[in-house]
C-alpha cells in the first residue's frame, strides 16, 4: 500500500505543474484542469522513493520539487517501472491502468541540462482513467489484482419481491480474494437487457472478469447464456465445462445447467448458478486456477 505525496497539474504543455490539494480525476481523460489530460498518457505517475533519490544526487545544484518532471502523482510506496503495462491501481473510487513505461525526455529539459539526467524517461510511468473520482494529497494508493464486475439476473428480485443474495455474495468473496469490483448491477432476465449490460460493462468499465449469477436454467425467462453468447468475441467452454463437472459431484441437477463462458475483448465473462450455495462452490473451485487465466488475457503471462 501506498500513499498519495504530491498531485501536479499544469494549464499548459511545456511548463512545471504545480502542487494542487486535491483534484478530480475524468474517466477516459485525465486531471480535471491539466493540460495533458485528454491525451493518450493521460495520467503521469512517478515514485516519490526514486524523486527523493535523484534530488539528493543532485545536492541542491538544481531546484527538485514536486511537478518538476511532469508528473502529475507523486506517490510513495512503489516502484512504478517494475509494474508491467496492464496493471491496475486504486486511490479511492479512481482505478487507473498502466499503458506506458518510460517516455523520450523533452528536448531542452532543463533538468537534464542542469545534471545531464532526468529520471521522467525511466522512472515516468504512465496511465489511462479506466474510473474516475476524486484523489487527495495524503490518500492511499494500492495495487488492485484484477477488476470484475457482478451482474443478477433475476425478475423477483429486480422486482423486489425477493433479496438478491447471490450477487452481493460473489462481492464479498471476489473482494476477500483481492479483486475490485467495478460494479454490480442487478436486472430482470431480459436477453436484450442483459447483453447490453454486458456489452456496456466490458467496452467501458474495462473488468477482468464479469460474474453473473442467474438465469442459466431452463425456465422460459431465463436467457443470461442467449445474451451472453451475443456479445461473445471468443468462446472459453473449459470453465463452464469444469464447473458442470465439478458440480455433478454434489448433485445431479448440474447436468441442467447451460451456463457458457466467453471472451469480450479482454474481458472474460463467466455464467454461474443462480443460488448462494452453487454461487460459493463454484468461485472456491475456479478461482486459483482463474488468475492465471486473466495474466495470459492481459497479456501479463504467455502460457
């Protein structure tokens, strides 16, 4: 875990950014009021640990403070360049992802005049906004594993004639385990519905992994695997297949189930039951082996 040291901004490309208490953070975008936002380095992230390293090396033969290289979060804790490209980190309700390590120094950098170094070019990490909010000077800063999103199919409880339990469960255990959810959104068993949840929830949201729980039997309005199977790049049978044969053990109904898995972009969307119980059975058996699958989807692992 890590901390938020300094937030930098500037209203113009070429000059120092300067210190700013506190700052909101757009979607897709950048720092509110920055003028880099809105490019494809949207956020600027630098290691408060390598900052100090350089400012002692230089003993006062140049001015060293926060904004100096560019950055726009100065954040202790980590050191960003050891981080791959893919990874995400959280500060309150702001998730970012890396999409640049490194960067050519500006031509005519005065730091690298001055010292005939600049750390920006090594040390400079860059982000894009996958969710927006509002950072402070002093926050906490940590490292999230993967981000999933939770989506209920069910008419009595959209309906609130019954309470969701399934959902709210795969949060709690997806969080224990380390994941950020990015969102959970509950629904009636709606093939349109649904597939345009899903569909917004992948291209926008950006998940790892969505769980739905829900409509995967064989009543006429259960459709989650109909909808799911519409937004589908890539199948990924193997998972719904393990969890068929690993339920058969505990029951006989498994067989009944048509849950699917399937690929959108590089979100893996994975069908389960719709009880509590079948819920946590089937998250304790494929979650282990889950994270390997995410590292090979983000491009982390390459077998």
């Amino acid at each position: 875990m890590g901390k938020v040291i300094a937030i930098c901004t500037s209203e113009n490309k070429g000059t120092v950014k300067t210190e700013v208490p506190s700052v909101n953070i757009i979607r897709n975008y950048g720092l509110e009021g920055d003028a880099h936002a809105g490019s494809e380095r949207q956020v600027s992230l630098l290691s408060y640990e390598r900052f100090m390293e350089f400012r002692n090396s230089v003993n006062g033969r140049v001015d060293i403070e926060p904004g100096v290289f560019g950055e726009n979060l100065l954040v202790e804790g980590f050191d960003f360049k050891e981080y791959k490209v893919g990874t995400r980190f959280r500060c309150n309700n702001c998730i970012l992802e890396v999409m640049q390590i490194g960067k050519t120094c500006h031509t005519g950098c005065e730091i690298s005049k001055i010292t005939g170094k600049c750390i920006m070019p090594v040390e400079g990490v860059f982000a894009k906004v996958i969710q927006g909010g509002v950072i402070n000077k002093g926050d906490e800063f940590t490292c999230v594993s993967f981000c999933a999103g939770i989506i209920t199919a069910s008419d009595r409880s959209y309906s609130g004639e019954r309470e969701d339990l399934s959902g709210p469960l795969i949060e709690k255990i997806l969080i224990e385990k380390g994941y950020e959810i990015t969102s959970y959104v509950l629904l009636p068993d709606d093939e349109d519905t649904l597939a345009e949840a899903l569909k917004k929830m992948c291209d926008e949201e950006l998940p790892d992994v969505i769980f739905t729980t829900g409509g995967t039997g064989f009543s006429p309005r259960d459709h989650m695997p109909e909808a799911t199977r519409a937004v589908a790049h890539k199948d990924a049978p193997g998972i719904s297949e393990a969890l068929r044969a690993m339920s058969l053990r505990i029951t006989p109904n498994a067989m009944l189930s048509r849950g699917v898995s399937v690929i959108r972009n590089k979100t893996l969307i994975i069908n389960l039951p719709g009880s509590p119980k079948a819920v946590k059975e089937c998250l304790d058996f494929i979650l282990p082996p889950l994270s390997h699958g995410l590292g090979i989807l983000r491009g982390e692992l390459t077998d």
